[in-house]
C-alpha cells in the first residue's frame, strides 16, 4: 500500500533464500510531518499486506498459501514488545488481555506506549510470524541504531497486517530510511533460527560474552565460537529468588561461601568443573531505587568488599541497577525535578508500579545530557570503584516512553544513545572483561547492545499467582508464564539473543513447586535457552533436594549434546525435538492429563516405542495415543 510521503521499495536480499528485504524510505518529509502533528497516535503507519500478500512476498509454498484460508487455524506469534510481554503463540480466538484491571500502571510492564489495540487485533513488535504446519511467514523488523521501533497491527479477521513506525516527534529528512523489514518463510523451526542467525548477524556480540563461558571468566576467548552450546552455556547464582529485597552482607557472603561447599546445581555443573560463574546480588543494596547509593545498613562495608570476596572466589561478581527508574525516595526527585521526564501538560510520566519500592515509579528524562552524564557515572561506580563485571540493568522499557522531552526528539533516538553510554564499557580499568544483561528489554531497539537478555516474565516459585491473574496481568511473575515465554521465543535463543530465561527451583524451603514443576522449569530452560541461573539457599538443600538436584545434573549432561526446538501442539501443549531427531518429547504446562495423537508428532513415538526415556511421565500409552501427566516434561532418546 503506498503512503504520502514515504516510499516502498523491496529487493532480494543474500541472507535470504526465500524472501525479500522491503525499504520504507521518507520522500516528502512534510506529508509525513503534516500526519504526524494531526495524529495523536504514538507510531506512524507505513504499509498494510495481507497475509495472502505477505506470504507471495516470502515465496512461501503453495499448501502455505491455501492454509491461509482457515484463519481460525493458524498459529501467530506477535513478538512482543519488551521482556515481559507476552511471547507466544495464538491460535482461533486466542487473545492477550487488553486492559489490567485495579492496577493499570500494570501494563507499561507489558505494552509499548499508545499501542491501544483495536477490538479482535493482535499487537506484535519486531519479529512476528504466522505458522501452518511446520511452515512459517515470517516479518522481521531491522531495528536499533537509526531506526525505530516497528509494530504489527493483526487483524485475523480480515487477514491484515497493518506496519507502524513508533517515531513520535521524529524529524524526518528526505532519504532517510523508516524501516527495513525482512520477509521470509521458512520450513520448520531450525529453518527458522537458521535464516534469523543470518540476517542479524550476532557473531561479534555473541563473542564478547566468551568470558562467561569458558576459560577463568577474567579473559575473553579469541578463539571461541560466537555461538552458545548446552555445554558452555553462562551460568551462576542470583540472590533475588529466595531473599528479595531482604538482602544484607551476612547474608550474601553465607550464599557465597555455600555455593562451592555444598552440591547445589552450579556447584555441580559450574564450580567443579572450573567453568566461568555468575555471583550477582540483586535489588535491595541500594538506599532507595533512583538512589544508587548503598545502604551501609545492610553492607556496611560496602559493596567492594563483597565484590572483592566474590572474585576470590573465581567467581564473576554480578550487580542489578534499574538506571532508568527514580522513586519519591530518591534525592534526584527531589534535587533535580526537571531530570524527571513529564508530559505535555507537565504531569509525571508513570513508569510502573511495584509495592515493594514505593508503589507508582517514574522515568529519567534521557534526552539530557545531565542525565546522561548521570547515567555514566552510575556504571562506571558499579564497575570502576566497586568492581562488577556482570551488570543486569533493569526496567529499561522506561527508557522508550512517551515524554514531552527537554532535549526534543523521538524516544527511540534517546533510548540508543542512553543504551550506548549504560554499555560503553566492555573492560573495567583493569581490563577485565563485562558483560550486561537486559531485563524487562525492548526486543528491537535492544539487541545490539544487550546481546545477553531475559526473554520472558519473572518466575517464581510456584506455578501461578492466581491474585495477580485475576487483574489481568499477562506479565505477571510466575513459573507458568515464564515457562510459556522460554518455550515461545526459543526461535530467538542463539539467533538474536542469548536467551535468559530466568532461574531454577530445587529446593523445597520457601517454594510451592512440586517436585514435576521444578523439572519442568530446570529442563525447559536448558533446552529452550541459553543461560542457567540459581535463586535457591545453598546452605539449606534438604537430603531430597540434593538428590533432584543430582537427577537434573545428570540430565543436563545427557542433553548437553544438543540443539533443541519445539512446536505447539495444542495450548499449552508442547513437543520438543531435538535438531538430529534423536531426543523428543513433550512439555505439558495444562492442568490436566494432556494426550496427544501419533499423527501430532509421528518421530516422538518412534523414540517412545525404540528409545530409551531420560524422564517419563506418561500416564497411559497405546499405538496411536499417548497420554502425559499435568504440569510435566517428558524425554525420550531414541536407540
């Protein structure tokens, strides 16, 4: 569809066996302005293509083609906005809940600003793909740096994918290009990952990240692969899982004295076998969130004694910072009110809320350079003078609201150069390597400078939080929810990001799973994702928990070997595969005895009647179904 203002333009591209790279350059950046200042929308439309359209565009098959007919059946995954966001397939009348009720500062956790979904739309953000079968169409949007973010307004209804640029208060200059969007299909799922590995070409970023994975964690590898194997994926503890905020020294040094005594999960497959490991102490240290100042209550030592003890250790001291938040408690509301960003009336611009800070929370302003100087002063603290090398940088999504900005400009265009100064340094001054994490991440501006990022919503540790469910929340923290995000964007796991997907459970203290639901979590993870991390009190595993912990240990070691997708079968219904066809199995994430046909997954019941099972839990089998246990995993390897 041609737009005033703005022209289309689609050629081949190298990386793309079947598909087209489609250009949205400016043309007349005045019919462009002219919308803009009459729209209140928060993103500027570009282009709409039907799937029929979309999927001509991919040279997609000609069974494809004609599944198009049935919108009822298809699968389509919408992306997602940032970390939290929902990242996963729907299928019929599936649909993502609109409004939070009671609290609706709930939906900046989940929702790009002004996407306001129309009745029967679903919202997508960056990469979106519309599945047959095992066939894909897939749109991809080229973002970060220049361009802005992209989102995809689906309309299954009429077939329709209309394209928006989210560019408000954007000056456009002739030739300058809007988007690139890549449009492909693929066959299967590791086709895929292939094609997406090559258009976004991860290699150097990948690279970076070695020290996490091999060698003593205080060098990078020259000559390491880019590319994350099961046998040397980035792993280690975090304290957030089981103390929260409650954190102080004492404790943090117990945690990390425990780690290489006692047989916890990363003692077993990180610290034994001298591999790099993660020490990362999370929110609670700092005197309020928006003052990163470290409360000498709880670490009266300071954080570079703890830091000092923790590479001592070997191990790679981690530290969590939410950069882009400011709380009431902060001395910068109060000392420098014009950082904090406001609308056009002048009003706060929420960024959140969260009652263990101080309920609603706001956002800096980054279009100053006093607030980017800020900015750079925190990280090169935390790194510099305290000494931590594995940064998790949080809530980033603030960065990319919408504000009547001091310094004018787009968000976008301030969130990269904001995201630019956060990860300036790759070595501290004694160049040992650092590494960042993303969390609560926009996708598409982000990648590029968070190649290591979490890829779904905060678990915990029980399987769902029914009070947070009732209000709407699809972001909501919970074991169910996280695990529906890892298996969801899998496709992305050692293509665009090294995939987190959050922590582990074994113990049995503090902890509301059942020992099925904690297998389910730690396999998933491993096989869907690409970093392990561990919450639990290493001190205080029982005789049971050490022994699950032994199972999943050698569990991992048996699927060490592979590179695994997965394919909905029906909701929240799983089957994972491994690349070789050689290990298969199902995820069941349902309530209930979930069976499936031979003609679902023929290759899962030929490893279930010739293999051999790693874990089985299926409750009934016969020739032609097979019935698996609620809230499971099941694996098999074939002969």
């Amino acid at each position: 569809m041609e737009i005033n203002g703005i022209q289309r333009s689609i050629r081949s591209f190298d990386a793309l066996q079947n598909g087209v790279l489609i250009q949205y350059t400016v043309s007349v950046p005045e019919e462009i302005r002219e919308v803009q200042n009459s729209d209140e929308q928060a993103a500027l439309f570009i282009d709409s293509v039907t799937f029929e359209e979309a999927a001509q565009l991919a040279q997609a098959n000609a069974v494809f083609v004609k599944a198009l007919a049935k919108k009822s059946k298809l699968a389509i995954h919408p992306g997602g906005w940032q970390s939290w966001s929902a990242g996963w397939e729907l299928v019929g009348n599936e649909s993502l809940p609109r409004k939070v009720h009671v609290v609706p500062e709930l939906l900046k956790f989940t929702n790009r600003d002004g996407d306001n979904p129309g009745k029967g739309e679903i919202l997508g953000h960056f990469i979106m793909y519309i599945r047959s079968g095992s066939t894909y169409l897939c749109i991809a949007s080229r973002e970060g740096g220049a361009l802005p973010p992209v989102t995809y307004r689906i309309d299954r209804k009429s077939g329709r994918i209309s394209i928006e640029a989210f560019a408000q208060n954007k000056a456009w200059a002739s030739g300058e290009t809007i988007a690139e969007l890549y449009v492909f299909s693929a066959e299967g799922f590791f086709d895929l990952k292939d094609t997406l590995r090559r258009l976004y070409q991860s290699e150097q970023r990948f690279s970076d990240l070695s020290f996490l994975r091999q060698g003593s964690g205080r060098e990078r590898i020259p000559q390491a692969s880019p590319w994350i194997t099961k046998r040397d994926m980035p792993g280690g503890f975090e304290s957030w899982y089981n103390h929260y905020t409650d954190i102080n020294e004492k404790l943090i040094l117990e945690d990390l004295e425990s780690l290489g005594t006692t047989d916890n999960l990363i003692k077993l497959q990180y610290v034994d076998r001298k591999r790099p490991t993660v020490f990362q102490i999370d929110d609670g240290w700092e005197k309020a969130v928006g003052y990163w100042e470290i409360d000498t209550n709880k670490f009266p030592k300071g954080l570079k004694t703890v830091s000092e003890a923790i590479e001592a250790k070997g191990y790679i001291p981690g530290l969590w910072i939410a950069p882009f938040l400011v709380t009431r408690k902060s001395p910068v509301f109060t000392e420098h009110p014009d950082w904090v960003l406001k609308d056009r009336e002048g009003a706060l611009v929420v960024a959140g809320y969260n009652d263990l800070w101080d309920k609603q929370f706001y956002c800096l302003d980054l279009s100053l350079p006093a607030v980017q100087e800020y900015l750079d002063r925190i990280m090169d603290r935390a790194i510099n003078e305290w000494g931590y090398r594995y940064l998790k940088l949080d809530f980033l999504y603030a960065g990319l609201l919408h504000g009547d900005f001091a310094g004018g400009g787009a968000a976008y265009e301030h969130y990269e150069r904001a995201c630019a100064i956060l990860t300036s340094r790759q070595t501290t001054k004694t160049e040992l390597p650092v590494a960042y994490l993303g969390c609560g991440v926009p996708f598409g501006p982000s990648y590029k400078h968070f190649p290591l990022s979490r890829i779904g919503a905060d678990t915990k540790e029980q399987w769902d939080w029914f009070k947070v469910k009732l209000v709407g929340h699809v972001g909501r923290p919970a074991a169910y929810v996280s695990l529906h995000d890892t298996i969801g964007r899998s496709y992305m796991d050692n293509t665009i990001y090294v995939n987190d997907p959050d922590v582990v459970f074994l113990r049995s203290q503090n902890c509301k799973l059942t020992e099925e639901e904690k297998e389910v979590v730690a396999l998933t993870n491993f096989m869907l994702a690409s970093q392990v991390m561990f919450s639990d009190d290493p001190a205080h595993l029982s005789e049971e928990d050490r022994a699950l912990t032994k199972r999943i240990s050698q569990l991992y070691d048996e699927l060490a070997y592979g590179d695994y997708g997965v394919l909905r079968l029906k909701r929240d219904l799983f089957h994972v595969f491994s690349r070789d066809g050689k290990v298969q199995g199902i995820i069941n994430l349902t309530n209930r005895g979930m069976q499936v046909n031979r003609a679902q997954a023929p290759q899962l019941f030929d490893a279930l009647e010739t293999g051999r099972p790693l874990i089985n839990h299926i409750q009934r089998i016969g020739k032609q179904k097979a019935s698996f246990a609620r809230h499971s995993i099941t694996i098999f390897r074939k002969n």
